[in-house]
C-alpha cells in the first residue's frame, strides 16, 4: 500500500508501480491532512500488507493524533514525513515567503514515543544520504517513522509547475504571482 500526500504524489507522475501495489493519493483533488487517517483504515482492511506513507509536516499536523491509534493497534507502516517547516505547495503557488504558509515547529520523530511511551517503533531524523541509508537499513518488524528534514523551498519541478499553472488559472497573466520572488521557480 502506497499513500502519497497532494505535494509528494507529484513524485508518482510517470512512475511504474508493481502490479500488485495499491495507491491512495489526493493529487486529483488536492486535499492534505486526510493521509494519516486513511492510513489507519488501509492497514485496517489491510493488516499483511505493507504500507509505506509519505506525507508533508503541514499535512501531518492536521490529523497527527491518529498515529496514536495506529501504534495503539500495534501496526506497523512506515511513514516518511517531510518535514520542510510548512506548506510548499503553497509557497510555490502563491506566497513564497508569506508566513501563513509556515506551520509550527514539532519534534516529529518523538512523537511515537510521546504517544506511545512503551512502543517499539524506530524512529530516525534524516538530514543526509547517510542517514537515509541507515533509517532504510533497520529491520521491518515494527512502526518506522523517519522525519527527512528538507529546505523549504525544496520541491520537484513538478509541484513547482503545478503551482504555477494553478496561480495562473486563478489569477489570470496580470496576477501577482508574476511579481519577482512570490513563487518557487523550477531552475
């Protein structure tokens, strides 16, 4: 089972996916905060399945409190939670420097121990390659949560040019989004 938040679903455009993986993802609609949540009712109606979730830290705070459902139930995902200090998507469709796309600072990665004080769930901070590789390297014998701490300006083309079609579709070619500086630009 594969969940991909609005902004990471971007990074599923063109990619092949085995026959047998399922995907739930909000890009046709562009809803966040949901994934959490439906992964507590993939890995109901799915127990031997894996499940692997990918989500940013903006979606996450909306609907964090159902990790503690799934560690309570002692399932085991693994999340990826990308921790880019608010909302990128946004940052890229209007407003790259605007302060209501900033969200509140969390320690992500203690949050299993925090709902759970006696879990077994690993957690991991990951800031390099090295850390990635060490994070992908434990055993998948329970909850995984691995907090990939990124710029937040650091978006694939992709999400930047969705964002720039959106800001043109709702503000026209005379609109602020083509005042230098307001948006993410792909290079």
């Amino acid at each position: 089972m594969l969940l991909l938040d609005n902004g990471t679903s971007y990074a599923l455009l063109g990619l092949r996916l085995p026959p047998d993986c399922a995907f739930v993802g909000s890009i046709n609609w562009g809803l966040i905060g949901y994934l959490v949540a439906a992964l507590l009712g993939t890995l109901t109606a799915a127990p031997d399945r894996r499940h692997l979730l990918f989500l940013g830290d903006g979606s996450f705070q909306l609907t964090a409190q159902e990790l503690s459902t799934i560690l309570r139930h002692d399932r085991k995902p693994v999340i990826f939670l990308i921790n880019n200090g608010g909302y990128t998507i946004e940052r890229g469709y209007l407003g790259r420097t605007e302060q209501y796309n900033d969200i509140a600072t969390w320690a992500y990665a203690d949050l299993p121990r925090v709902l759970r004080p006696d879990t077994t769930a690993r957690s991991f901070v990951v800031k390099t390659p090295a850390d990635l590789a060490e994070a992908l390297s434990t055993p998948n014998d329970t909850l995984i949560f691995i907090e990939a701490v990124m710029d937040s300006y650091d978006a694939p083309v992709a999400v930047m040019t969705s964002s720039d079609t959106g800001a043109d579709i709702d503000y026209g070619p005379r609109g602020p989004q083509h005042r230098d500086n307001v948006q993410l630009r792909p290079a």
